[in-house]
C-alpha cells in the first residue's frame, strides 16, 4: 500500500472511532517507514483517543527524537501532561467505603 493512501485512510478510521483497526494498519506502515513524523503522530492520536496515555507521549517523544521542532508532539505532550494532572486532582468519593474511613 502506498504511504499517502494508508496515511488517508487511518485518519478516516480515527475519524470514525475505528481505533484498532487504525492501529493495525498504522503498525503495517511504520514497518516500512518508521522516520515518518505524520505517521508517527497519527499513531499517538490513536492511543490518546484509547486513553493510553503513556503509550501517547512515548511515541510523541520519539517524534521529538525525529524532529524537535515538530508542534504536533509538543502540543500534544502538553495536552497529555494536563489530562493526567486533572485526573490526579480528583478524589472519587466511594460510598460504600469512604463511610467506614470517618467512623
């Protein structure tokens, strides 16, 4: 498959929450050209869409690696930064424990 159609089709998939499917065919691409930033960059938007966040800022910094000038990754490492730092903030109160905590 050529690199402009496969490029195409997994922000179609992406597009339309077909995630393992773009996955896939992301992973058959980078075999054959693992220096693309786009490709590279397509496939941390998959995994942040997944919530795999870890996943995402490893493949953002490997973009880094590439190209330090590259404003996708950097926006989107900061984006992921905040997200986690959020998610950090919350204290989930659990009715059915959080009551024996105060007793």
């Amino acid at each position: 498959m050529e690199y402009t159609e496969g490029i195409k089709i997994i922000e179609r998939q992406i597009d339309n929450y077909k995630l393992n499917d773009a996955i896939e065919l992301a992973d058959k691409l980078l075999q054959n050209y693992p220096q693309k930033e786009e490709l590279l960059c397509l496939m941390g938007k998959i995994y942040t869409r997944q919530q795999k966040y870890g996943d995402a800022q490893n493949i953002y910094l490997k973009v880094l690696e590439i190209n330090e000038d590259n404003n996708v990754a950097k926006t989107s490492i900061t984006m992921i930064d905040n997200i986690l730092k959020i998610r950090r903030t919350f204290y989930y109160e659990n009715t059915y424990t959080d009551d024996d905590l105060y007793q």
